[in-house]
C-alpha cells in the first residue's frame, strides 16, 4: 500500500491493518502539526472509560468521552474542535477544525451545556514523531497518508467502524483492505 498523498497538517494517517503495535492497532490519527521537526497527531478511534468530569473537577457534568490521543505525555489533556464560533480562539488545521483554545471559555461553554460532544473531542496524551520518522514508516508501508475525509469524520462517536470508514474512502484500490480481519491468524 503505497500512500500517495504526502503528511502535512489537518491530513489523517490510518494505519495498516495488521500494525501490531498495541497503541496504534487500527488507529487513525488526525496530524495536528507537521514540520521539519516532527508530527504531533491524535489518534480519533480509541476511547478511554474515563468522562471528561472524571479528569477535571469543575466539569461536573462533562459526560464528554475521553480519547487516548497516543502514547506520549498521557498526563496531559488536549481537545479539538469545530466550534470557533463559540471559543474565538483554536488552530486552524483542517478546514473548519482547531486544535486547542481558551479551555477556560471551553469548561465554562461545558458547564452551560452550550457545546456538545459533535463539536469537541478531547484526548489523553497524544502520538509524536521525531524528525523522519514518520516518513520512515510510510516508507515501511505502516502508514497510508489522506485527505479524503469530512469534519463529521473527526467527530465520528463510530469508533469501531471508523478505521474501516476511511479506508473505504480511499477508494476501490484500497476498499479490500477494510475486510482484512484484524487478526490475520484467524484468517
């Protein structure tokens, strides 16, 4: 499977289907940045059991699902979002979808319930790569890189299905794939 479209920013990386890395089985991840200096991504299929009410205290009733965004820095907290309108602050990285904000404004727009789960998606942690490394794996053929993807895709609550989902829309070349069991041994 050879990616032609090159990572950048706002383009999503879905990985191959029998990656065996636990922490990126079946993940699509959204690149947040992408220079010379490495790729910071989160990865939008793999919930945690913990609400965000769980992490933040004063959130007490942000019944918001947490998504573990990879393996580094778990500790932390990001959120992406499609609701500029409402939070006047966030990075652009995909057309109408911002990274980070003011969470003030966001834990206040929370607790009025004035956001909803379809406009946000927070994260634990996030996935890094360091310079090269990434290339080095779609050389590898680990990585596919896309573009074809739509917001409701980011903000898909279909975890399961959302790897198969984007493979699809790759296209007939790689439509097959999304029926690979995720355990070729079963196969």
């Amino acid at each position: 499977m050879l990616s032609k479209v090159i990572p950048a920013t706002g383009k999503l990386l879905i990985s191959e289907p029998f990656l065996n890395d636990p922490n990126f089985k079946r993940s699509v991840v959204l690149m947040a940045e992408h220079s010379d200096e490495g790729t910071l991504g989160f990865i939008l299929n793999h919930p945690s059991q913990l609400l965000l009410k769980d992490l933040v205290p004063d959130l007490w009733q942000a019944d918001f699902q947490v998504f573990i965004g990879g393996p580094v820095e778990v500790d932390t907290i990001h959120f992406i979002h499609r609701c500029y309108d409402k939070l006047n602050s966030g990075e652009e990285i995909a057309k109408g979808i911002y990274w980070g904000g003011n969470f003030e404004t966001l834990k206040i727009l929370v607790n009025n319930n004035s956001i909803s789960s379809d406009e946000v998606k927070f994260f634990l942690g996030y996935s890094g790569w360091g310079i090269d490394q990434l290339a080095e794996e779609i050389n590898e053929n680990t990585w596919i890189v896309s573009d074809k993807f739509n917001q409701d895709v980011v903000f898909s609550h279909n975890e399961e299905e959302l790897w198969r989902e984007v493979i699809i829309n790759l296209g007939p070349k790689y439509a097959h794939v999304s029926n690979f069991p995720s355990d070729p041994s079963l196969n």
